[in-house]
C-alpha cells in the first residue's frame, strides 16, 4: 500500500489545522432560534448571536484538540488521520493541550459576558464532548445521543444568547434532525468497513462493531420521519404570525427536498463527512437557499 507524505507545515498553521475550522459550520445553528424568532438582524439579538457562534467555535477546538491528543496512536494508523497535525508531529501534545486550555477559558469568558446561561450551556456541551473523547464514542447508540446532543447545545444556545423564547418544535427538528446526521454519518462509515474499502486492520471506530446497516437505515429512517413532522408543525406555528403569503408553509417543501436531497447522500455512503456532504452538493446547497428565505421571509413576517 503507498504511503502518502503528510504534508509539512509551520507550528502556526499546524495549530489551526489541529482546531478543524471547516467543523465550525456546524456552529451556524446557534442562529438557528433568532432566524425563526424573525429578529436575527436586531443588534440585541445578533450580536449575542455572534459571540455565542464563536464561543462554540472556541470549545469546539478544543475538543478536537483534546480528542486527537487522545487518540494520537490510533490517528497515526489510520490512512488519512495520520495527516492530522497532532498524529504526524507537526504539533507537539503537550502545546496541543495548553491551546485547548486556552481556549476552553476563552469560550467559557465570552460566553459568561454574554449571558451566564450561554456559559452553562457551553460548560455542559464541554463536559458531553469530553465524555464522548474519554471513551463513550465506543458505546453503541450512546455515541449518537451525544452527537445528537452536541448539535442541540447549539441551537439552545442561540436562543439562550439573545434571550428568546425557544419553540418545543423548534428543539424537536434540531434533536432528530442531528440523530438523522449522525445516524447517516455511522451508516457512510459502516458501509465502507463492509465494503472493504477500510483495509488496515484497528482502522474503524469500534462503535461500528454493535451496529448493522439495517439498525442504522432505520434509525436515520426514522429520525428523518420525526424530524419532518416536527417541522411541519413548527412552520405553521411560524406561519402563524401574519404576513403576505404563507412563506413558513412553503418551506415544508424545501425542508423536505433537503432531507431527501441529503438521504440520498447517506444511501450512496458520501455522507461520512455532514458538512462535505453539503458543501459538496450544489444542488442541496440551492435546495437550503431556497428554504432559508422562504422560511425567513415567514419568520420576519413579510
């Protein structure tokens, strides 16, 4: 088997590498709760929004950092985590530990000046990441609660940040929504251990050992069924608030091409990766443009 040179690089950069700013997309739920409240861009609420966006930015850097720390031996037998900047050396553990430091005090100081129930929320979305780093990611279907969990903390948290209401719905679509994903992601990844395609032996995550592709098609199945009535029935609770045309109802449509849109990618195993699996698409990408100003426009009342 080649062996692929990993790729030289400076401690700086090594460092941002090591911090995954491509999984920062998925923080952009934060702003999830004040879209749907139709006052994102009142500066009372974004700009809370935005420090609560970067204050998971920050703490989710730091459970990447203390994760690779971690898992450093098993990274550097994997064929493509061996390139990550902790496994192949380009930085060091112990620097890789007092950057996550760092950071966990930064995260946890923006989010205390904000709101001190954002810095809660991030204190408990710390202590289930660190959890699921020590070793509750090898436990079947508690590893998917907690990354269910991690993708719920950030839509709280915008709420929680600019102090508004959060729908019952609204927490409904966000938890089986993540369950949907994360079950996708497990199902990719299984797939590809079946497949053959993961030849080194120790390679897949040991979680995948207690699933079948059947257990984790009808979990994300039925996580994706859950999650489109929920949002059904919060669009309409949006649309409830007047406004021209029925914009929120609408967006039903979208929402659920998106989902389709993106099983599609889960089916044909290209969705290991959430955030490549949608950055990747064009098509899903005009799929979640089209549903953000349909529901926008309803949620703003036009």
């Amino acid at each position: 088997m080649t062996t692929v040179q990993a790729p030289v690089r400076s401690l700086p950069v090594a460092a941002v590498v090591a911090m995954r700013p491509r999984q920062w997309l998925k923080n952009s739920l934060v702003f999830a709760a004040p879209l749907a409240a139709g006052s994102v861009f009142e500066p009372s609420v974004l700009w809370p929004t935005l420090g609560a966006f970067a204050a998971f930015c920050l703490i989710s850097s730091a459970t990447y950092l203390i994760n690779d720390v971690r898992d450093i031996e098993s990274d550097r037998g994997h064929p493509t985590k061996c390139h990550r900047p902790i496994a192949s050396g380009a930085l060091a553990p112990a620097i890789a530990i007092g950057l996550a430091v760092a950071l966990v005090v930064a995260a946890s100081t923006l989010a205390l000046w904000i709101r001190p129930e954002l810095a809660a929320v991030i204190a408990l979305y710390f202590v289930l990441t660190l959890g699921y780093s020590l070793g509750l990611k090898h436990e079947p279907v508690i590893e998917l609660a907690l990354l269910s969990l991690g993708f719920l903390l950030r839509a709280i948290a915008g709420g929680i940040a600019s102090d508004l209401p959060i729908s019952q719905w609204f927490l409904i679509v966000a938890g089986f929504g993540a369950l949907f994903m994360s079950a996708g992601k497990r199902y990719c990844e299984l797939l590809r251990v079946q497949e053959g395609a993961l030849e080194a032996q120790g390679v897949a995550r040991r979680s995948l050992e207690g699933y079948t592709l059947s257990y984790l098609r009808f979990v994300w199945g039925l996580a994706a069924a859950v999650t489109i009535t929920a949002y059904c029935l919060w669009a309409f609770e949006v649309g409830a608030a007047p406004s021209t045309l029925p914009w929120a109802q609408w967006s039903v449509l979208f929402f659920v091409l998106g989902i389709l849109r993106y099983g599609v990618g889960i089916d044909r195993g290209r969705a290991e990766a959430p955030e490549d699996a949608v950055l990747r698409d064009p098509v899903l990408l005009l799929i979640g443009l089209g549903w953000v100003v349909l529901f926008g426009l309803g949620a703003l009342g036009v």
